[in-house]
C-alpha cells in the first residue's frame, strides 16, 4: 500500500506560480512512475506531468516550459512548481504513483489551484 498526501493549492493571480507537493509513504519500490493530473469542471482527468523512478520527465504540452517536476529522494516527496499560471490551470490536482511491476495505481485526495484575478 502506498499513501499520497498533496498539499500546496490555492488561489493566485494570473502569471503567478504556485508549488505542489505529493508526501509519499508505505510500500514505495521501484520502478516506479509518479505523476501529477489535473481535472476541472466538466472535463475528464488529464496527465500534466510524471517522472520515473529513473528521473524520466514528462510533460502535456498545454504546461511545457511552464511547469517542473522533481522528487526528492530521502523525503519520498514530489514536487510539481508552477510559474506562469493562467485561469485554464485552474482544476483539482492530483498525485499519482503507479508501481510498474505491480501495475498497481495509488492517488492522492486532490488539492484544488485556482487561478483568477
């Protein structure tokens, strides 16, 4: 079992940045994939970012150049920093870990970023 813990939501002004934090715990081994998702209003869950257990990174196109991700090792910790946001950022944020031996998925309970002036 592995439990997620997002944290770092809010509201901020558009070009603003925000950053995101995913708190990993229980059975973590690699390989892995961490991602962070995003869902607004009306619209199906979409990918935003991942990155493996070998710091692989991904990125949607819609946040390239805008958005990073990262991890931090000794903290089982994700991070997702968020700078020129604009009001289409706006949605529910989630975590993502999925176990690539097991095929197990695990998510966090979401945080909610808003963006609007």
């Amino acid at each position: 079992q592995v439990q997620l813990v997002e944290s770092g939501g809010g509201l901020v002004q558009p070009g603003g940045s925000l950053r995101l934090t995913c708190a990993a715990s229980g059975s973590i081994f690699s390989p892995f994939t961490m991602g962070w998702y995003r869902q607004a209003p009306g619209k199906a869950r979409e990918v935003v970012a991942s990155i493996t257990s070998g710091d692989f990174t991904d990125y949607a196109d819609s946040v390239k150049g805008r958005f990073t991700i990262s991890r931090d090792y000794a903290k089982n910790t994700m991070y997702l920093q968020m700078n020129s946001l604009k009001p289409e950022d706006t949605a529910v944020y989630y975590c993502r870990y999925n176990d690539r031996l097991s095929a197990s998925d695990y998510w966090g309970q979401g945080t909610q970023v808003t963006v609007s002036s």
